[in-house]
C-alpha cells in the first residue's frame, strides 16, 4: 500500500539529491542495495556476518579468490595444539574519533560477541587476552578450524570500558575504523555516510555514499530517473535497464534449493512447538526422485532469466565441496524405476500411493520473495510427471517458522564463503537450530566427518573431511547420499550500475543480495567528468 | 411500461451476469490444470491466434488465469457478502429485541464506521494469516455496518405498522414477530445490499491479494495476476495486467447494475 508513495517520495529524494548537488557526482554515490539491518550496525548482534562491515575494520580480510589477507592485523598465527590464535595488529589503526585502536579493543570484542548471542558463532571461544597494546590472545575450548572465518567477519569495536565506547546504543550510531563513518541513519528510509578521516587503507573515492532502502518498484524507478548510481536487480527486470545504467553481474555461492523434513511425523515437536516431520519425505527415494526429476538449467533460464547456474550442493565450487558431485538430470525413468522399487504405485488420481499415503506434500516459500515463489512453482511442474505432487505454498516468514519449518519442504538459501555452514547444515548437533538443519538430519558418518574436518590440522586436511560429508564412497548428506536437500540453483546477483561507474572486479558473493558487492569499495572508480 | 422498465433492465443484466457466473463456475470443471500448465517455450507471449490473450513469465495461459482468478474472485466475493449480511440482519434483528441491545448494535456501527476500513481489513487478514477463509472474514466483518444501518432503520419504522400493533395485541411473541413479520420484510433489502456488497468484496479480495495479505501467491487470483504483472509492466508485457485488470472491471460493473436494477425495481 506505501510503495507508490514511497516510490514517489524517494524518487523526489533521490532527485533533489542530484539537482541541489549537482557537481557531487563524483563526490557522492547513491546506492540502492536493499538489506537494511533490522538491529543497526553492531557487529556483536550479526552486522557485517558476511564480512566487510563498512564501519568497522575485521582482523583479516578475503581477496576477491577469497584467499586471506591482513586486514587489522598484520600478522595471525595458531598454536600446535590448534587452540590458540596469537594475533599481531597493525599500529596506525585509528577509530573514527581519531583515537587509537589498540588490542584492548580487540580482546573486548571478541569477548562481547561471544556473549551477547548474535550471529556470529564465538561458542568455541574460552578467553580473548590482550596480551599488550598490539597483539591479542585467542583461546578455544577445542580446535575448530573455522575460526578463522570470525577473524575475516567480526568488526572490531571500542571497548566498551573507553570514552565512545560500545554499548546498548551502539548499533543507531556505530564508531569504528572502517572506511566510512555514519552521518544519518533514517530507518526504513535512508543511511548516509562519509569517509572516516583516519582510515589506516587507501582512500576511498567518494567522500559520501547514501544508500536508499527502496522495494523493487522504487529501486527501478529511481534507477530510470537517475537518482541512484548503482541498485539491486531482480534478474527478471535485467533487460528493462535505462540506457545510462548497464547490467553487471556478481556470481555467487548464493543458492536455493528444497530443503527436505527427514523425519517421518509421529507427532514430535520443536522447541519452538512446530510439528517435526513428514512422512513422504522422509522416504529418500521420493527425495532422490526428486533430485533427479529437477531440470535445473531451464530453471535457471525461467526463473533467473538465464542469471545463474545449477546448483547440486551447498558450497559450489568452493574447496570445501565435492567437484563429482554434478548429476545427469533430469533423468525421469531412472526417477520413476527409483520411485517403483521402493514401492510408490500409480493410482487412478495421478499420484503414487504407498501404503495409503499419498505422495503429495506442500513446498512452502516466504510470500514476499518472486524468485522462491517462481522456484517453487516451476520445480513443482517439473515433479508432477513422476506422480509426486508438491504443492506451493507461500506463507510469511513467521508463519513458516510457527508452521512449516520442521515440516513442509521449503525453499530456502545459503551460501557462505566458510565451511561452517556445512556443519550447522548438516550435524545432527544443529537440528532444529533456526533456519539451519531444520530438517533434522542426523546421519552419524556425516557428523564424524563434519567433527574431523574441524579438528583437522589444516584448511587442506579439513577440506577433504568436508567433502567426505558431502560423499564418502558409502554415505553422504550429497545427492548420491541421503539426498537431505534438491539443491537448485546458484545466483547470479544482480545490479544497475551507471555507465559512468568502474566497480572493479566484484568477486564472488556469499549468500544476500546487496551488501557484498561493496566489498571492493575501495576500487570504485567515477569514469566520466 | 415506466413501471415494468427497471425490471427488465435488471433481468436483462441477469441474464448477462448468469452468463458471465456460468462460465466461472463451468470454468473451474472445463479448465482443468489449464491456468496452472508452464509453456517454457513460450514465455511472456504476446496475445495472438495461439495464445489468445497472451502468456505469463511462465508460459501460462492468460486467458485461463484471468478466468480462473474471477471464478475465485466470485467465489470470495459471494461468501463475503453472504457473511456480511448475515451479520447485518442479525444485528438489525436483535436491535429490534430491546432499547439496550439496540444502543449496543448502535454503537457497535459507530465504531466500525469510525475506523478507515481499508486499515481495518488490512489488519484483519494479516492477523488470520492471510488465505481466503481470512480474506472472507476480514471482508464480511468489516462491510456490515451500512448494512446493519439501513435494515435497523427499516424494521424500527415497521415497529410502529398497524398489523404489528395487532399481532402484538393478539399476544404474539417477540420471536414470533420477529420470525413472521420483521425477517420477511427485511430479507429483499437484505438481498440488495449483499448484491451491493458483492462487487465491493471482490475489489477488497483483489486489492488485499494484491498487497500480499490476501490469497496464497500460488493461486491465480486477479489480485497476484495484478501484482505480477506490475513487475513486467516497465518491460512492455502490458497484456500481463490489461486482460484481468478488464475482467476484474466487467465483473464488478456487471453485477453493480444488477443491484441497482434490483433496488429500483423493488
């Protein structure tokens, strides 16, 4: 009901913007990227999860290859027993208040993450020590390889114990050592910054960016009168760009697939009071047909409009996944013999039956999300010739976590550039945490080879306990396994970008739309005069 | 002839719409999984000889959807306002029973009336999570007041008609009169505002569906086809919204000329 009124008023915006500054081209970059964060910018309560948080500095960075590279710190080394992170800062780190960054702050919020149960997963976290003013101590409870990736994620904030200091109202006024600093923040509407004076990196090229948290329409809108420079596409309206905007694509590990209930339903509840299970697909032959039904290059073409390729696991071409692990699909006559052999007859409505029970359950997705929606319909077009039915459902996300998440097949998305999400995705430890495992799957060689990878001694040992999770030869949460997930397709993101502007070379996106492209910030060019 | 005149006008309009409802209603048995059927081939086609009004981004026939979506919309519309003036006659009829169920029913419309009732139904089916038993609710329990007002209005006048007074004397009861007098006068005007209430509750259906409170996305109701079609509106499919934007349109006027037809005819 707001949106054209919104539309209007921050076209009118964006546009007084442009005509009161009109030599600010260069200076000041409109962006429309969505993804405004509910709880404000504080790292300890999961702003900047996936990394580059804008405000704050991390310890390490990725290159767009996502190999590390120092960030803060200068230096990073792990003891033999793989239970302490010894880390040496960088001494001309400064806050945006121009005082100095100092281990302290570190050490603080490493401790504070730990504690206040936000995003980030600091649970194998014993202790962070300053151990003096430029290195910092980090103890774990047991070897977790992973670890590492909250050294790449986790901005660093003042203690809490300084002038300035963190504290409850942190996340409406952030002050860190990122390259910008905020100016306005108004929720729901717009968030202003500019370039933090004491930023240790290069300086960025624009002295202010003003990012506008529009719906689509208005986003589309905004971009066609030139009021925004760079702004986030569905791949739908790609083609329908103004001619002083281009198409730039970021690829991505950002997927969508089914996600499968494991149980069957006996009546069992979540934590939450959700029901658990489902008793068509627990059955892993309706859940193998399945992957082998889906004919993921058309849904890439349909549904993507060609933005995007298949997907067959988690964590697509990253280390940490399995590079056989592609199947020949759609092949419907082995799907049909697979359905045959466990036992689903055809019946006169259309549909196998076994043992009464028809093979018919809902494929929910959240309401509000057009590529979900067209996902979920077309893979329930692509099933109907095996005699499954799934019927699409779209229900808000309230409702799908009161409702559906344990057991109704939903289509869901991941996509991180660590390995962690593999464990919580699949260790039977997980089930029923959140959105991850919400499947309960539980298989005890997946979780032996997930808790291998993480004591292993190294990223390389590790990755190959990580792709024996995925398939072992025997076993495996893969498709050739138990078949947990019909991992559909990778994203593609993206966005409109005015001709004028360079973005450099954008890498490869973890899953969310919006925020990761400005992970090259720093490299953005203005091109014309 | 004068008198006769708005009957026809409002049987001809029937015929019309009796029509029109037939082929909504034999649409949901002939069409079969039709508006549904994905044409990959022949994606966002515009309206020609093989795709008589066009396809949507999923190869899916428009004509099919746009009919299916008013065979919803009916469907929807129909129970609304068959809720609705329920709602309106009971609470005439109860106000009729004593002054104090009267001043409770009286202020009970104020207050309805009081509050934008576009917001009122917004809230409605959100809390009921949205479907179209909520859009149903939200539709009827919002839309009976004028109703309500109307009907109280007619029955308090007919309170003081000489063969009430009579039956009264006669000592008949209160639900006797209630039942044998009161009911039968109040049902023709009943059944003109729930023909009026009926194309408004199909605009309502259509508009909250369209908001995303309404109908499931998956169901080919006029308000989703609506709302999808904004999407592809900038990129020229305009025959996305213009066909059940029309049907939708139709549909409403055809069965608001019947209402008033009926209201001048009775």
């Amino acid at each position: 009901m707001l949106s054209p009124l919104r539309t209007l008023i921050l076209g009118a915006a964006a546009g007084c913007l442009m005509i009161a500054n009109p030599a600010s081209a260069k200076e000041q970059l409109v962006l429309a990227i969505g993804g405004e964060p509910e709880q404000g910018f504080d790292p300890l309560l999961g702003w900047g999860q996936y990394g580059n948080p804008l405000f704050q500095s991390t310890l390490l960075s990725r290159r767009a290859d996502l190999d590390l590279e120092p960030e803060l710190a200068t230096a990073w080394t792990l003891s033999d027993d793989q239970l302490t992170w010894t880390i040496t800062l960088r001494d001309d780190a400064r806050f945006s208040d121009g005082s100095a960054l100092t281990a302290n702050d570190v050490a603080y919020t490493f401790n504070a993450a730990a504690q206040a149960g936000g995003r980030a997963d600091l649970s194998a976290l014993k202790e962070a020590t300053a151990l003096d003013d430029h290195r910092v101590a980090l103890t774990l409870h047991q070897p977790r390889i992973t670890f590492v990736d909250q050294l790449v994620t986790l901005g660093i904030v003042p203690a809490a114990s300084r002038e300035n200091g963190h504290g409850e109202d942190y996340g409406r006024h952030p002050l860190g050592s990122g390259p910008y600093q905020l100016v306005e923040w108004q929720e729901g509407e717009q968030l202003i910054v500019k370039r933090n004076p004491y930023f240790y990196g290069q300086t960025p090229d624009f002295e202010r960016l003003v990012f506008l948290f529009t719906g689509e329409d208005a986003t589309l809108n905004a971009a066609r009168t030139g009021g925004v420079d760079l702004a986030a596409l569905p791949p739908a309206l790609a083609n329908a760009l103004p001619s002083h905007m281009r198409a730039v694509t970021m690829q991505s590990v950002d997927n969508r697939g089914i996600m499968f209930p494991m149980q069957p339903a006996q009546g069992e509840r979540a934590p939450s009071g959700a029901l658990i299970g489902n008793d068509v697909t627990a059955d892993i032959a309706i859940r193998r047909a399945i992957n082998l039904a889906l004919d993921r290059p058309t849904l890439v073409d349909v549904v993507l409009n060609g933005f995007g390729r298949p997907a067959f696991g988690p964590a697509d071409g990253l280390p940490w996944s399995r590079r056989d692990e592609d199947i020949q699909a759609p092949d419907l006559e082995q799907a049909n013999a697979l359905l045959d052999a466990a036992g689903w007859q055809r019946q006169g409505d259309g549909l196998r039956h076994k043992q009464g029970q028809p093979a018919r359950f809902r494929l929910t997705y959240p309401a509000g999300d057009s590529t979900r929606q067209l996902l979920a319909e077309v893979s329930a077009e692509m099933v109907r010739p095996l005699g499954i039915e799934m019927q699409p459902t779209g229900r808000h996300w309230d409702d799908i976590q009161r409702l559906a998440l344990h057991q109704d097949a939903v289509v869901m998305g991941f996509g991180s550039h660590s390995p962690q999400e593999i464990y919580y995705l699949y260790h039977s430890q997980h089930a029923g945490n959140g959105f991850y495992n919400s499947g309960y799957y539980a298989n005890p060689a997946v979780d032996h080879h997930l808790e291998a990878a993480q004591a292993a001694a190294n990223t390389h040992a590790a990755n190959r306990h990580w792709q024996a999770a995925q398939w072992d030869g025997e076993t495996g949460y893969g498709v050739r396994g138990d078949a947990s997930w019909a991992w559909m397709v990778n994203l593609a993101h993206v966005y409109a970008v005015d001709t004028c502007l360079d973005v450099g070379d954008l890498g490869v996106a973890p899953h969310g739309h919006g925020w990761p492209v400005t992970a090259n910030l720093l490299e953005w060019r203005w091109t014309c005069d | 002839m004068n008198a006769t005149q708005p009957r026809l006008r409002a049987l001809a309009c029937s015929g019309f719409v009796a029509l029109l409802l037939l082929a909504l209603l034999s649409g949901q048995w002939w069409l079969g999984d039709l508006p549904g059927r994905m044409q990959f081939d022949a994606r966002l086609a515009p309206p020609g000889v093989d795709h008589w009004l066009g396809t949507d981004a999923l190869g899916r026939e428009l004509w099919a959807r746009t009919l299916a979506g008013l065979g919803l919309s009916f469907q929807v519309g129909f129970l609304a306002a068959l809720l609705g003036s329920a709602i309106a006659l009971g609470l005439a009829l109860l106000a009729t029973l004593s002054p104090r169920l009267d001043a409770l029913v009286r202020l009970l419309i104020d207050t309805l009336l009081s509050v934008p009732h576009l917001i009122l139904l917004l809230l409605i089916a959100f809390a009921l999570g949205g479907g179209l038993q909520a859009v149903v609710i939200a539709v009827a329990t919002t839309h009976w007041p004028g109703l309500a007002r109307v009907l109280r209005a007619e029955l308090f006048q007919l309170r003081t008609a000489p063969y009430i007074d009579i039956s009264r004397a006669l000592g008949k009861s209160r639900g006797f009169i209630l039942l044998h007098h009161f009911l039968p006068h109040a049902l023709p005007h009943c059944l003109v505002g729930a023909l009026l209430l009926f194309p408004h509750a199909i605009l309502h259906e259509a508009a909250l569906t369209f908001l995303g409170v309404g109908l499931s996305p998956s169901q080919p109701a006029i308000g989703i086809l609506l709302a999808d079609a904004m999407r592809y509106l900038s990129g020229g499919y305009w025959w996305l919204g213009v066909f059940p934007g029309l049907g939708l349109l139709l549909m409403v006027l055809s069965i608001e000329r019947i209402a008033h037809g009926l209201r001048r005819a009775l």
